[in-house]
C-alpha cells in the first residue's frame, strides 16, 4: 500500500542564508507540520522515486488544451503511461521548473514561462507527493508567479520546496513522512537566468551555497529527518558530462560531516536538459542529471533540434531502516527507468515498455541504448546500479 506523507511547507531556508551566509547552526528552524503518523508496523523499508524538469513549452500547453477537450488544460494524458510507475513508489518526487499563470492564462512557452496552475493536480494525481520549485525559471514572473505556482500545488494537495511565498515559509522546514522514516527535501539552483531577487524577499527561492546547503541538511535533521534529499538545479546544457561545479559540491556535500555518516543521503539532479550519469560518491548516490520529463521539442544552442532533450530517466531508490542503534537509513537498492517525451501526440512514455510495444521503431530503442549508456558512464553498474524491469 502506498503512503503518501506530505506537508506544505517550503524547503529548510533562512533569510540570513538567502543573503549568502549560512545559517547559524544554532537557529532553530520554524516547526514542521505533517499530516502522517509513524507506521504502525514500525520502520521499514520504502522506494523513492524522482524525475526530471517539467517544462512545459507552448505546444505542450496546446497539447493540454486538446486534451481537455476545450474545457481547461488537462496534463494527466500525457503523464498516463508512467503514471504505474510513479503511483508504485512509497514516495515520488518530481522538479517543476515553471511557474503558474493566473487562471484563464495567458500561458507561455520559452524564454520565460508561465504555466497552467492545473499541472499541479496533474503531478499529484500521477503520484508524486512533492514537487522541488527552485530553478533558472522560479522568477519568470516574480514574487507572483511564486505565488501562484505554490498556491496551486497547496490546492492539489502537493508538497513544495525550493521557493516560498514569506519568510517564516522558506525557514520551515519541509518533511515527509513514509514508514516510520521522515524524509527532509531540500532543493537550490545555480541561478535565476539574471532576474534578481525581489526587494525584500532574499528567501524567495534557494541558491546553491554548499555552506548553506550543509546547514540547512543539519537543520532538518534536528528538526526531526532521518534522510535528507537535496535537489540540485545545476549543470550544463547538452553537456553529458557532469561539470566541475556538479563534480565539487557532490564531493563536499557527500564528505564525512557527522562523526559517522554525510548530512546528505542523496542528490538528485536537473537542469541539463538531457539525462546525465548516476554516481555513487563517498558512499552516496548522485543522479547528476535526469534530464527533461515533460518538454517540447528541443534545440541546442546551435539551433540544432536535439532529441536528447526529450530523454530522461526515472530514478528509484529504496531505504531500508537501520541496521542498529545509532545507525542512518541506507540505501539498499538503487534503478534507473528510461523515458521519452514522445509525441506529437504528446505524451510521456516508459521507454523500454514501449520499445517492446513498437520493435519497428529504431529511435526508441537509439534512445534507450543512449539513456542507458550515459547513467552508467560513471561506474554505477559496479555499484549495484540496475534498469529496472518494466
């Protein structure tokens, strides 16, 4: 049985860090809220699973529309064939890389997008539980598309962090609960594509500062998580490669900091628009980049259309309880699940299913071949990291 634990606070965030210092590791962080209880059976093992950027560009808005049969914008369509997948896990995370516009719109494609508000009901009805906001989009349209985007996740019943509407928000932390463990997820990005904070709102979305990062992962763990997730908005676009700011800060962030174990149990990746390598670091496993879940069609800087943009991967892990007193949640199992954005038709396919569905069709499998080949590019294989069976 799935349980689903949310709360609707934003991720761990300070106005003192959003203003480039860390946090005092003495501050005390704002109460959390949660509406689960510890699972009567006692700790046990869960699956997280996480996604790529949700972007949608405008023909993906018209998709939604002709899906809705001319009554709104409807996302679940194009979401139904991995949406097994997604509601199978304990606990499902997505990235939502835009903001929402106001209802009835206008809604916009690239440079700077504004979503419908109905994604979110969308996302929380595939199955995910929580949705990480913090991205080079997040200040598209300001403080209120911020508004907007978390007032409609709060709506749908969807768990957010990343970016906040007040201050006292950003400085709660945000804690899911899943059998018997609480999981903290933190979310930063690298920039804001140069749209700068909104006066007197230095907290309105996380940057990336490994300080920061370190005190805030130790600042939910007082505030009571077992496991702390941080979502990193990072990397270069149409680069394979991790670059040298996703090679450090997955070093430092994955060093010993407690006397027995990292602050960070995992780092989950987007930004780069295509799918990146997995990693196990200093113990740790890094998905560098997941690459695009839900986009149109996609060009490089070159002008060049570039299918790599709509491939991605589905991460999932499993969490299994300690193994004594004193002892961290450990990561026991860790997948890969190959997707593509196919269409049009637009509609989000679990890649290895639907090659077998379609063995006519040569560029699902080129996809599922290069998906495949780039997560294991880093040695994951040797450390147990598996294709999920489909």
């Amino acid at each position: 049985m799935r349980l689903r634990a949310l709360t609707t606070a934003a991720a761990l965030f300070t106005a003192l860090a959003a203003c480039g210092a860390p946090p005092s590791p003495q501050a005390r962080p704002q109460p959390a809220r949660s509406t689960a209880a510890a699972s009567p059976a006692g700790p046990r093992p869960f699956t997280l699973l996480a996604s790529g950027d949700v972007l949608p560009h405008a023909e993906i808005i018209r998709q939604a529309a002709d899906d809705a049969g001319g009554h709104g914008y409807d996302f679940a369509p194009m979401l139904a064939d991995v949406e097994p997948v997604v509601s199978a896990a304990d606990l499902a995370v997505c990235h939502l890389e835009t903001v929402s516009g106001a209802d009835g719109g206008p809604f916009t494609g690239w440079p700077t997008f504004k979503s419908p508000p109905q994604l979110a009901r969308a996302l929380k009805d595939t199955g995910y539980t929580s949705c990480d906001t913090a991205s080079n989009h997040t200040l598209d349209d300001g403080p209120d598309g911020i508004r907007r985007t978390l007032d409609a996740m709060d709506a749908a019943g969807l768990a957010h962090t990343g970016s906040a509407r007040t201050a006292d928000e950003a400085g709660a932390p945000a804690l899911l609960r899943v059998h018997g463990a609480t999981v903290a997820q933190l979310a930063y990005t690298y920039g804001t594509n140069g749209i700068p904070l909104p006066p007197g709102q230095p907290w309105a979305v996380n940057l990336i500062d490994r300080d920061r990062i370190l005190a805030d992962a130790r600042a939910a763990r007082r505030a009571g998580a077992d496991i702390v997730v941080v979502s990193m908005h990072w990397g270069t676009e149409w680069q394979d490669e991790p670059n040298d700011q996703q090679l450090t800060l997955t070093r430092e962030l994955t060093a010993e900091q407690q006397p027995d174990a990292p602050d960070v149990d995992l780092i989950l990746g987007t930004h780069a628009h295509i799918p990146q390598a997995y990693e196990k670091v200093n113990g740790t496993w890094t998905v560098y980049g997941m690459g695009d879940q839900i986009a149109g069609r996609m060009y490089d800087y070159t002008g060049a259309e570039d299918p790599r943009g709509n491939w991605s991967s589905i991460a999932r892990f499993t969490f299994s309880p300690p193994a004594g007193p004193g002892r961290r949640w450990t990561v026991t199992r860790a997948e890969f699940l190959p997707q593509l954005m196919d269409g049009p038709p637009y509609r989000v396919l679990d890649l290895a299913a639907a090659a077998r569905r379609h063995p006519d069709r040569t560029d699902l499998a080129r996809a599922l071949d290069h998906i495949r080949t780039i997560v294991l590019s880093r040695g994951a294989a040797a450390d147990g990291l598996t294709m999920a069976p489909s």
